[in-house]
C-alpha cells in the first residue's frame, strides 16, 4: 500500500490503470487491483453475501441519519461500519437465500460510550389523507436517564417496504409530542417508521424505537 501526496493533478480516487486509489483515515492510497477469483463461493461465502446485500441496500437510505445516530468504538470504523455489523447480526430473519429484513429489531442509532439518553415513550402513527402521517408521542423523563431534555431533537424516518425509498421527518424537539410527515406519490402504501433522539450537543443519543407500519394514502 503506497500513501499519495497531493500533486499538479489534485485530489483523485479510482481505478488508474491496475492501482486503486481510495481515501483512508485522511489519507490518499493506492493499493493493486484484487485480481478475480477463479475459485466458486462456498455456501458460508453466498450466506453472507445475500445477507451483506440485503442490509447493505437498506441501510444506503439513512447514511445521514446513521452519523448521528450510531458512536463508533472502535478506532478506524465508521459509524456506519458499526450500523451494519448491528444489523447484518440482528436485523435478518429467514433461511438463505430467502431472506428478508426484520423492521422491529433495526437499529439506526446506537448510544455510544458517554451513556444515552431516553427513547421515545407511546408513539402512535396514524394515517392521514393527501399522503400524511402523524406521529405522536408522550414524555416521561426518567431519572435514570438524567442527561434526558425537551430539546433533544427527534429523528424520525420512514421507508417503503417494497422500493425501499425513505424519507427523514423534520427534526423536532422532544417537547412537541407531535410531527405531521408528508410523502410523495411514490410513497403510496405500506411504510415502516423508527425514532431516535439526540441531544441538542449531539451528544448523547437514544436507542432506536421501532414505530411500526402504516399505509401512505391519498
């Protein structure tokens, strides 16, 4: 692995010829080009595979949720590197290759090390016409949770079971107990829904709360 300098031609990633480049810890480098196995996956490799795919697909939709969502522990992994180690474990039910996602144990948002806060308590979706939901909820600050405030900011968002489409709710603060979300017309059908909180400092991050289905109607 070579390390690159910026040089006349700037910043480059990408195949140059049998080199790649790519941008690691802040740094560019340049690597060989994997050359392609001729040997046929085993059923272990396949497994993966399928499942690495599936949760890789979902989880593209929330990249800019999971960064605030998830704290890395580990030095060189991403916040998203640890969203799909989460997820490829607990978010995936069936046998292979029939497999499909488990909307209830997905998790966006993982409370890292300086503790977390409180989740969302008694959420209800209920279904609007002209494609809208509303999403209400309660507050009951527990004392166990004392870094809990009304401003932390709720994170609400929503994916289309079949196409796999999400949309991000306007970021509201906890002490609102309600948000009106609307869809476009692609969103038409069934929706799954999830909310998490974080603290006005970003600090400090709640648990993911499934919020269950809910069908997108004109």
């Amino acid at each position: 692995m070579a390390i690159l300098e910026q040089g006349l031609i700037g910043t480059f990633t990408g195949k140059m010829g049998s080199i790649v480049i790519s941008k690691w810890k802040n740094k560019y480098v340049g690597k060989s080009k994997p050359k392609a196995s001729s040997k046929p996956a085993t059923a272990t490799q396949l497994d993966y595979r399928s499942k690495f795919k599936l949760i890789g697909k979902f989880l593209r939709q929330f990249r800019s949720v999971i960064s605030s969502g998830y704290r890395s522990s580990q030095i060189g992994r991403t916040n998203y590197n640890e969203a799909m180690s989460y997820n490829l474990l607990n978010s995936i039910s069936g046998i292979y290759p029939d497999y499909k996602l488990n909307y209830a144990n997905v998790k966006l948002s993982e409370p890292g090390f300086e503790g977390d806060i409180d989740g969302v308590v008694d959420p209800v979706l209920t279904a609007l016409p002209q494609r809208k939901i509303k999403l209400t909820w309660k507050i009951n600050l527990d004392p166990d949770y004392a870094a809990t405030k009304n401003t932390d900011l709720a994170y609400a968002v929503f994916s289309h079971a079949e196409k796999q489409i999400a949309v991000e709710a306007k970021r509201l603060t906890r002490d609102k107990l309600t948000m009106d979300v609307g869809f476009p017309g692609l969103f038409r059908g069934e929706v799954h829904g999830w909310l998490f909180f974080v603290s006005a400092d970003r600090k400090f991050v709640s648990n993911t709360q499934y919020l269950g289905k809910v069908m997108v109607i004109d």
